[in-house]
C-alpha cells in the first residue's frame, strides 16, 4: 500500500521523536515490573511513571497524573487487564494501552483487541521490538506481535470448519490433566504461571461444555487428545 520509502521515513520519524514517552506498568509479578523499570527508565526517551501491582493500583494512579501509555498484563489479580483496558478507554480516551501478556490464543487476543487497545506483545519480546513498538502506539499506529499476526492470518485462511476447537497449549493442558497433573505441575511443565494454567482451565471447561475432570477427560478421549 506504501512505498518502500514512506515507510523508511516513517520508521526514522518514530525512531527520532524527541519527547519522552510517559509510562505507567502494571503487573503483578514484580520480576517483571523490575525489568521493565529498568529497561524503560534507563532509555531517555520514556520516562516511567509508576510500577504498579494491580489495576486497582492503575486507576488510582490515573486519577492524579495521566501518562500517554498504560502497558498492562492480561491477567491480574482482582481486576483484569481487559476491565482495565475498557475502564481507561471510556474514562481516558487519549490514554494509550498496551497489553504485554504471555498468552497467544487467538480467542483470548481477539477478545482483549475489541476493547480497543492500541497494542497487543507477548512478554517473550526483545527489548528493542517493545520499545518500537511503543514509539509505533505512541505515533497513533496499532502495534501487535508477529507472533501474534501470523496466528491471526493462519485461523482467516484456515478453510471453514477446519478451525480447531482448542488451541495448541490448551491441547497441551487437557494431555496433562488427563495424566492427573496439578496446576503446579503444569505449570511447570509447561514454563507458565499457575494463574495462567487456572485461566486456561477455565477456557477449556467452557469450550468443550464439561464441568469435571471425567467429562474433560471423556471428551479427550473422543477427540484423540489423549
């Protein structure tokens, strides 16, 4: 749609900007939210507002300063990464949100997209792509992992009826379960939290329409899961 050069200018204006970009982070895994204080506060283009541990947090914070991004993890205790997405937009139109998340389920991205943030990264980001990607936002252009494009492009090409009820990791889960794995052990196995796998749980109950470990192991059976 642009040639080779606009998109050149475009990339160096973004890269150039001279004003500090103002961030607040939320996440309540302070390993994270320590990284990303260091990585951003020590870039003298962003200036790093508040490391917060929960949306609760966030909102109060919003209420006395207003930042130009609020880069957000998915799954929070108490509040969501989604309510808060939907409370900033409605509230603070001209705040900016970017969710960092682990997860890469296309019903769980599409769901998170619709609530309009203006970014959407996996935490397995390099260091230069989430500061591009937050100079990108930040210039008004949506931003998403690749990761996340390329599984977005592969379920519209997947011929219909061909899309497959559980994604891959879920998959992955029901195998463990089945195996009578804990959520810790899943967890584990798997290199995510236990929230996340409680998360995925909850999906894949909801999905395959069972409410036991004996209806959810059934259905794998049927379904050659297992």
């Amino acid at each position: 749609m642009f040639g080779e050069d606009y998109q050149e200018r475009l990339f160096l204006s973004l890269m150039n900007t001279e004003r500090r970009i103002r961030v607040v982070l939320v996440d309540d895994h302070r390993i994270v939210l320590d990284g990303l204080v260091s990585m951003l506060g020590n870039d003298p283009a962003f200036v790093v507002l508040s490391a917060v541990g929960s949306a609760e947090e966030a909102v109060e914070f919003l209420k006395k300063d207003t930042p130009d991004i609020v880069i957000t993890d998915y799954s929070l205790p108490g509040m969501s990464g989604m309510e808060l997405t939907r409370l900033i937009k409605r509230n603070y139109p001209a705040v900016k949100v970017v969710a960092l998340s682990m997860h890469d389920e296309g019903h769980m991205v599409k769901s998170i997209l619709k609530e309009g943030v203006d970014g959407y990264l996996l935490k397995n980001i390099q260091h230069f792509e989430l500061k591009n990607a937050l100079k990108y936002v930040m210039a008004g252009m949506p931003y998403v992992s690749p990761e996340i494009t390329k599984l977005m492009m592969e379920q519209l090409n997947a011929p219909s009826g061909e899309a497959q009820l559980l994604t891959e990791r879920e998959s992955d889960i029901v195998r463990l379960i089945a195996k009578e794995y804990s959520n810790k052990q899943i967890a584990e196995k798997l290199f995510i939290s236990e929230r996340t796998v409680e998360t995925h749980r909850k999906n894949i109950f909801r999905k395959t329409n069972t409410s036991s470990i004996v209806g959810l192991v059934k259905f794998a059976l049927e379904h050659k899961l297992v």
